[in-house]
C-alpha cells in the first residue's frame, strides 16, 4: 500500500510567494541573512538563494521557518505576507496541520475507517502516515472530490442514529467554514471523537457549541485551541434498516382523537 501526504496548498504555483515572504519576515523581526541561518541550522547562502529564487526550501525547512515566525505554513506559502497582510483564523496557533491520507494501487484515495477502538489512539496518531496506513480502509466512487475519513460513533447522543453507525466525513480545511446547525465529527483533546450538530456560527475560533439530537444530553462548548480536526458530515452506514412510518388511517386517527379526548378529560378532572 503506498502512502501519501497531503499538504493543503491554495494554489498550484505555491514557491511564488516564499521568497518575499522569508525577506519580509526576516527583517521583521530584524534578523541578518546569517543570523536567520545560524536560527534554522542552515548556511547563510542558502536563505540568500531562497530570497532570491534561485533555490526552493524543501517542505521540512517550510515547516521550520513557519513555526520559527509563529504563522501556519499554508499562510506562509500561499498568502503574500506584507504590512497588510493578517493571519486568517483556520485552527489552533501554530496551524502546522498536516493531513496523513493513504492511497489504492489506482492512486484512489482511501476513506480510512476509525473504529471505536481506535477512537484513542486516532488523537495521537491521527497526522502520522504510519498509523492512518494500519487503519482499516474503503474506497466509495460517490465520493472523488474532496478528503474523506469514517468514524464509528457510540452512545445514543445523536438519535435516530444508532451506536456503531459509521459517520463518513469531509474534511474541513477551513474552520471558519462549518455551518450552523449541520452535523460534524469533532476531534478535540479533551473530548476525544465526538459526533454533534453545530450550534453556532465558529467565529475567531473561540467557541464551538456543540449540540446532540436526543434532547436528554445538553449542548456544551469547546474552544478553538483543544479542536484537532473537523469531518462535515457527507453520509452514514448502519446495520440498523429505518423502519417506515404507516400512513395514517381514519381508524388511526380516530383511535388518537379518542386517546385526547380521554386525556383532556382526566385534566379536567383532576382540577
């Protein structure tokens, strides 16, 4: 099975705008060539050559430097960074967010399926190629556009759906993407692999209210900085078959209407 990184980039000419980034950034925080080296570990001609695109900075120093200047490295490829220029809120601080994917022998990308015992180690593992490569994996033709990931829920939290359904989810590049009131998988350090409906715009990554379908659990919030991922919720598989609804007959009806009345009475007889 042959492995793959996903790195997320905005465009495909992603080096354009590095050079003038590195230049800018550095003397920013008024560093000399040789002093930004001596900070990365690399030769001074080798910062000169970035700048100067005569060279390419391979990812691993990419990521190096974004973290060095506290940015997220998509920011740090894909956005002109000048005095103008603002960090567009997309996840925790650092934003160093790495999507570990695995392919098909077609080049297909898998939907890894995360079991409910695998739901703990997912929070350590779940940007280590390695690990998503040993989880258990499909592939759906519906789903071609966008990354995929399928997590089985538990508890009743989330009726009608049953625990053990599996949630196939898209993942969310941009937080300040999710809608209200649609149903995600939430993956947080605190809470672990949770699936809710949305109950509130995510602005600035303060706050996500998070809210279940069975009205016995109550809604409750959690902050930007513990959320790891994000899966907007595309479909579902379970063993449980919906059962349908009869249409209502007159003698149904009747039946109800009588069942009211007997307890409009009791009501009434009661005060």
């Amino acid at each position: 099975m042959s492995i793959k990184i996903l790195i997320i980039l905005a465009i495909p000419n992603f080096m354009s705008n590095i050079p003038s980034n590195i230049k800018f950034l550095r003397k920013k925080k008024g560093l000399t060539q040789q002093q930004f080296a001596d900070e990365l570990g690399i030769k001074r001609s080798l910062v000169g050559a970035y700048e100067e695109e005569r060279a390419d900075p391979k990812y691993d120093l990419l990521k190096k430097i974004a973290l060095f200047f506290e940015i997220s490295i998509d920011d740090f490829i894909n956005e002109v960074i000048d005095e103008k220029w603002a960090p567009k809120p997309k996840g925790n601080p650092a934003n160093l967010r790495v999507l570990s994917i695995s392919v098909d022998k077609d080049d297909n990308e898998n939907i890894e399926l995360v079991p409910l015992k695998a739901s703990a180690g997912y929070l350590n593992g779940y940007a280590d190629p390695e690990y998503v490569a040993k989880l258990p994996k499909f592939y759906l033709p519906m789903f071609k556009q966008g990354t995929y990931r399928a997590f089985e829920i538990k508890g009743d939290s989330m009726l009608p759906l049953q625990s053990g359904t599996i949630i196939i989810g898209e993942y969310v590049e941009n937080w300040g993407d999710v809608k209200q009131a649609e149903t995600y998988v939430v993956i947080s350090k605190n809470e672990g692999v949770v699936y809710k409906r949305i109950g509130n715009k995510f602005k600035d990554n303060k706050k996500l209210k998070l809210v279940s379908d069975n009205p016995v659990y109550e809604p409750y919030e959690i902050g930007g900085e513990d959320i790891l991922e994000l899966w907007k919720a595309k479909a579902y598989i379970s063993t449980h078959m919906p059962i349908p609804t009869p249409e209502p007959t007159l003698e149904s009806l009747t039946g109800m209407m009588a069942q009211m009345q007997r307890s409009i009475s009791n009501l009434q007889g009661n005060n």
